[in-house]
C-alpha cells in the first residue's frame, strides 16, 4: 500500500522543478487516482465517498446561508424565512442545507454500520476507525447546533434539553452549562456562540477526515472477505475504477436527497419549528431529530437511581457511553476473522443490533410520562440493555464459541469462487 | 467449546443486575416528588429541564400563556375532555409531486383572508409585491400597486407617521403591538398567518407516516386548518365546562379555542367567473380556499420548487444510467 512505487513522472521541466519543491501533484495521483483499492469493494463501501460529497455540500450551502442569516434572537427566525422567500435560489439551498443534514446522517449511519458488520475497525485500522467515531461526535454537536439556529421553539427548547445534559455532571456541571448557554438560560448569547461553533466546526471535521483518509491510505481498505490484500492482483487502481463506482453510487444517493429536497422539505422537520422561539411556553412536547432519537431513547430509559448515582446523572452515563463506547469497539471484538460474512454466530446478534437500535430510534420519539405509553421506558431498557450487551458481551465472548467458516485464501480467490453466504 | 460457561456466567450477571434494578424502578412513580427522580415524567426530561423550564413558566401562568397552541387551556379542561375526533386529509390542488396550486383559489382564499381573518390575524413575512409574484395569486403589477394604495402603513419617517401603502410593504398589522392584540382578543393572541400552515399539522400515526414520504404528504396544516373551521359547536358536550371567553371546537387541542367561529356561510361575496361560474358560499368552500392561502403564505415557492424538482430528476436518473454504463464499462475486463 503505502510503500507501492510512485508512477508519477513529471511531464516536462517545470512540473519537475514543481515537483522537487512541492510534490503536490505526485501525492494526489498517488492517493486520489494510483492508490490500489481492494478490487471485491461491494456498495456500501461508496458511503464513504458519498459522506466526503456531503461533508462539501453542507459547508458550501452552509457558508452562502451564513451569508444572510441573521444570529440575533430576534431576527435570527424570521431572517431563514427570508433566506427562502427572498434570496435568488435561498429555497433550495436552505433545504439542500436542512434536509442534506438528514441525508448525511443517513450516510454516516450505514457507513458505521458497514463498518461494524465488516469489522473495519479491527487491526491495523483502530486509529481509522477511532477518527471516524471522532468524526461521528463531531458531526451530533455541529448538527445540533445547526438544528438552533433557526431559532424556532424545537430549537430553542431543544438547546434547553441537550445543554441541561451538562448540568448532571458532578462538580462541574452547573458552570459548563453556563458556559454553554453564556448565561443561565439559552437566549441571544447562546445563538451567538452556537452560530460560531457551527460555523467552525464543519472545518474541524474536515480536518478530521483528512486525517481518517490518510489513516485508511496506511493499511488500505478492509474488504467485504476482510482479508488482507495479498499481492497487486488484489486491487485495482482507485482511478478510474473506484472513482467512477462511487460516482455512480453518488448519483444514485442524490436522487431520495433530491425527492426531499424538492418535494418535501419540510417532511423531516417538526412543525413547531415553524413557530418563532418562545421561552414562556414549552411546546407540547419536545423531540429531537430522528438521528439523535437512539441515544436519546437511552437518556431518556435511564430513570432509576444506582447505588448513590441518581437517575439523572445515571442517564447522562449511559448516553454518554452509547456514543464512546464506539470508541473501544477495535478491542472489545476478540474475534480473529474480520468479516461477518464467515461468522455464523455473529449475523444474528449483528441483525438484531441493528433493529433494536432502529427500535431504540423510534422509541425515542414516543411521548411518555402519560398512562398511555407506560412501555416506552420498560421497553427503552430492554433496547439499552441489548445496546450495550451487543458491545460488551456478545463482541468480546462470542468468538470463544465461535467456529467462524473458513476463510478465502486471498480476495481474488473469493472473486474467483464466491463464497457462499 | 470449554469457555461456553464464561458467556453464560456474564449474561447471568447482566440478568442479576438488571433484576437488582428493579425495585429501583417500581419506586419510581411513588417518588415523582422527589426532586431527585424528576427526569421520569414528561418528554422533556433530559436532566434538569423540568427544574430549568420551570422558572419561566411559572412566570406565565395567567390566562393568556394558552394564547398561541392552547396547551394551557388543554391542561385546565382535561378533567372531562372528549377526545379529538380524527381528521380527514382533504384532496388539495397543491398536494402531491404534480400538485399546484390554483390560481383561482389562491384569490378566493385572499379574499377571505383580507375581509375577515385579517381583521386580528398578522402576517407580517407577507408583501404585497408577493401577490403578483408566479406560483401565487398571480394579480397584474397594476393591481397590487392599487391595492397597497388603498391600505395606510405606520411609517415612522413618512410627514405624519402615516403614508399609503406600496407593493413592498408588508401586509399591516391590524394590532400597533403584541399587547394591544391580546387586550382586544381576550388575553390570545391570534396567531401570525405567515409560517402558520406549516406550524400546525395532523396526527399520522405508523404506517401512514412512512407513506408520506412517498406520497409526499405535506399537507397536514391546511388539512388542521379546515377541519378546525368545520369544527366548532354551539355549546359544549354535556360533562364538559368551557373557560368564559373561548368556544368549543372539536379540534382544537383542549376544545376551548379563543378565536370565536370567523366563518359564516355567505360572509363573503365570490364574483362569478368569466363564464358565470360560481363558487359555493359556505364555511366550507371558505375554509378550504382560506387554508390554501395559508399554504401559499407558508410555502410561496411551492410551484417553482417542484418545477425544478422534475428538472433536477430527469438530469439525476439520465446521469445514473449513465454512470451505470460507464462503471460496468470500466470494470468489464476486472473479475470482482
């Protein structure tokens, strides 16, 4: 991988004396179009390139909003309104802006996914896949301070629930949150802070996915077989072959982007936040966006006390470790073959992972506290549980039982002679 | 295989555990008053809300706090509430991905608008320039000059304070101040009608809300909105007390709305049509060309939005096949 021969040789003197000083178009025809790429890549390895385009399309529309929006708590609503009905195309880059969050989240979901059913984050790909959870934290704090912006009553009331997260915690909860809000409740200075932070953060995460494509052009790919790459007869070049497939697939992704863009902008987003924010009334009830709704579900699940842990700060751990546990995911999985595909035992535990955390996504926004939803919280345990049991159970003591199918000798084998699954 | 009893010993303890939870649990409701376990009951329960949002409401517990969505006036009638019938969706011009909205009716609805509702409701992201804009009621420049003429905006830098109206006004508020809106309506205030059909929708429960997104239903305020104009009653069902000052409406979250019935059959004129055709003059033709104006002021791009949308598709689909071909082209020669 990183030690294959550069082919680069520079076309004529100048891009010679370009080369010798700055060596900036050799390094992009080594890694953006030489680099060998395992050749059995399935589609769900396209997200990755689809995330990059939307990381791109969010800081783009982004910085044209930010061009008209107004971060003052009593313009900031109705100056989106005006962005949409006034600005030369403000419709469609608003929406392109609000519902790309959706679609983004989406993406970096099935990426996640792709990469806990592969096992990508197993060795050598730990710090890959560890600056790609980093990326994930990122990516929650810059879109729920994007969701306030709009200064709506979901946003504001939902900057009232998240930063009040903060106040749980010993000793220094009550001056973070302070320092969260700049004052005791969320108001103006609270939109001024959010509004910076939102603006810089998205460069933060680029940077970030500098860094998680230079940790993935180290070891190269993992693979759907998820054996190592063998010998050159393994990979393809990622120009044209790769660039080309994730086009497609990045074409194919724009087509629902484009259904909601155009035709439902507002499917995603609560009504109440077409009503400016209102700090004197709290809004029949507050639900944040579907992507936060599976650790909210958890948050929210978490109402009993632990030993001389009360239930607040108790909850606030839990959703805590939801996220961060990703984080131990390359040590807690003990198993020696990287795909599930050759793991029997796996795919049921992996599947079930995956409903329940859809479950856990639609228990968290159900109402509760009314006679009528008296499961949400009893059933909000059991998804917490099976959370958690997946991570720290089934990953590092089912391979003990495990007898995983026998692996390809290499990927051209497994190419040559599928294996059947 | 020898290491099957570690698995079973760990999911034994996780069982133990969870089990040890819980009386923790069944204590919960019995200790609600605890400030410790605050965080059982309402959805916004995230740590420390309940204290937080408490301070400023308690602040607002007089009559008006239940001015804008009724949530107030829900909690003092829930002793003997009936329940909120369910609401029909009803075929709009606007709805689905072929859907536009009529002209006509966009004109009907701003009539109704300018003779009755605007007599308290504001809409202030609204301009008079918007009535001639494409995609709406689509009035000739001529027209919407003459008739922000005959309005008389508050115009601080005006000789007077006070100048007549051009197409770039905002539609005027008929309130001077939040205050003087909720002294003259019984302490609510009426709504503003600019984001107002998009601020209000229906209950979809599953699976209808996943069809949404296929069926891109969107139309769940105008369908509220209608529904909320058919809905009110005379008097209040027996066993149900009404707040003095609010009327009894079937949809309305609660029952008691502060907005008495606007709508009358025959409190509008429609002029015919060029071909004498006509419109029937009722609370309900009323309420749904009302409604569809309400969409419009929400939503005034709609038409131009989904033009586009076709566009944008046709591209997106032509350029996938396209990609297809090329990828399968490129990897022809690649076992994979």
């Amino acid at each position: 991988m990183a030690e294959h021969e550069s082919s680069y040789t520079p076309s004529n003197a100048f891009m010679k004396w370009v080369d010798d000083r700055l060596p900036i178009v050799r390094f992009s025809k080594e890694h953006l179009m030489d680099y060998p790429t395992p050749k059995n890549l399935n589609y769900w390895w396209t997200f990755g390139g689809i995330l990059a385009m939307m990381l791109g399309i969010q800081i783009l529309t982004g910085i044209v909003l930010a061009m008209h929006y107004t971060p003052q708590q009593d313009l900031a609503f109705d100056s989106v309104e005006l962005i949409k009905r006034d600005v030369n195309f403000g419709r469609f880059i608003q929406s392109v802006h609000e519902t790309g969050a959706t679609m983004f989240f989406f993406a970096v979901y099935v990426h996640i996914f792709r990469g806990l059913y592969f096992g990508s984050y197993k060795a050598p790909r730990e710090i890959l896949w560890m600056l790609g959870v980093l990326i994930f934290l990122l990516m929650m704090a810059t879109a729920f301070m994007g969701y306030v912006l709009p200064w709506g009553q979901m946003s504001f009331w939902a900057a009232t629930v998240i930063t009040n997260i903060f106040a749980a915690i010993p000793v220094i909860g009550d001056p973070l949150l302070s320092l969260l809000r700049g004052g005791f409740a969320v108001g103006n200075p609270t939109l001024n802070r959010f509004f910076s932070l939102h603006y810089l953060l998205p460069f933060v995460i680029a940077a970030v996915v500098v860094l998680h494509i230079w940790a993935l052009h180290v070891p190269g790919n993992n693979n759907p077989v998820g054996v190592e790459v063998k010998s050159s007869r393994d990979t393809v070049p990622f120009h044209p072959y790769y660039t080309m497939k994730d086009l497609f697939g990045i074409v194919v992704f724009l087509i629902p982007f484009a259904w909601l863009v155009f035709f439902e902008p507002d499917i995603i987003g609560n009504p109440s936040n077409y009503i400016m924010a209102n700090p004197l009334q709290t809004p029949p009830e507050i639900v944040p966006e579907w992507y936060f709704l599976p650790f909210y579900a958890i948050l929210r699940s978490i109402d009993f006390n632990l030993l001389f842990i009360n239930s607040k700060l108790l909850g606030v751990i839990f959703f805590g470790a939801a996220i961060l546990i990703l984080f131990f995911v390359p040590w807690l999985d003990r198993s020696k073959v990287r795909s599930g595909t050759f793991r029997p035992l796996f795919k049921p535990f992996y599947w079930l992972f995956v409903i329940n955390f859809l479950m856990l996504m639609w228990l968290g926004s159900q109402p509760v506290g009314d006679a009528a939803h008296w499961w949400v919280p009893i059933v909000g345990k059991i998804g917490v549980f099976y959370y958690f049991f997946y991570f720290l159970i089934v990953l590092p003591f089912l391979p003990r039982i495990e007898v995983p199918r026998p692996l390809p000798a290499s990927i051209s084998e497994s190419v040559l002679r599928p294996a059947r699954t | 295989m020898i290491q099957r009893p570690n698995i079973l010993a760990a999911v034994l303890a996780t069982v133990v555990l969870t089990a040890g939870m819980a009386p923790a649990l069944a204590q919960t409701p019995a200790a609600t008053a605890a400030p410790a376990s605050t965080s059982a009951a309402s959805p916004q329960n995230a740590p420390g809300t309940a204290a937080s949002a408490a301070a400023p409401t308690g602040g607002a517990t007089n009559p008006s706090s239940s001015a804008n969505n009724g949530s107030g006036a829900a909690q003092a009638a829930a002793a003997v509430s009936p329940p909120v019938p369910e609401i029909e969706t009803q075929p709009w011009s606007f709805a689905g991905i072929f859907g536009r909205y009529d002209k006509n009716q966009l004109r009907r609805g701003f009539q109704v608008f300018r003779q009755v509702c605007s007599n308290c409701h504001s809409a202030h992201l609204f301009f008079f320039r918007n009535l001639q804009e494409p995609g709406g009621p689509e009035y000739s420049a001529d027209q919407v000059k003459a008739l922000a003429a005959t309005y008389t905006i508050a115009d601080p830098s005006a000789p007077g304070g006070k100048r007549p109206g051009v197409p770039s006004d905002a539609w005027p508020n008929p309130f001077p101040s939040e205050q003087a809106a909720r002294d003259a309506n019984g302490g609510a205030v009426p709504p503003d009608w600019s984001e107002l059909a998009k601020a209000r929708t229906i209950e979809r429960p599953f699976p209808l809300w996943l069809f949404d997104f296929f069926t891109t239903y969107q139309e769940g305020g105008p369908d509220y909105v209608h529904a909320l104009m058919n809905g009110y009653h005379d008097k209040p069902p027996a066993g149900f007390t009404l707040p003095a000052g609010k009327y009894y409406n079937d949809y309305f979250p609660g029952h008691a709305i502060s907005m008495p019935p606007p709508l009358t059959d025959g409190i509008v004129k429609y002029a015919p049509g060029a071909d004498g055709s006509t419109v029937p003059e009722t609370v309900d033709q009323y309420s749904r060309d009302a409604a569809a104006f309400m969409m419009w002021l929400g939503d005034p791009t709609l038409d131009g939005r989904k033009e586009a949308g076709f566009r944008v598709f046709v591209f997106l689909i032509l350029f996938a096949v396209i990609m297809w071909m090329v990828k399968r082209r490129i990897w022809a020669n690649v076992e994979h």
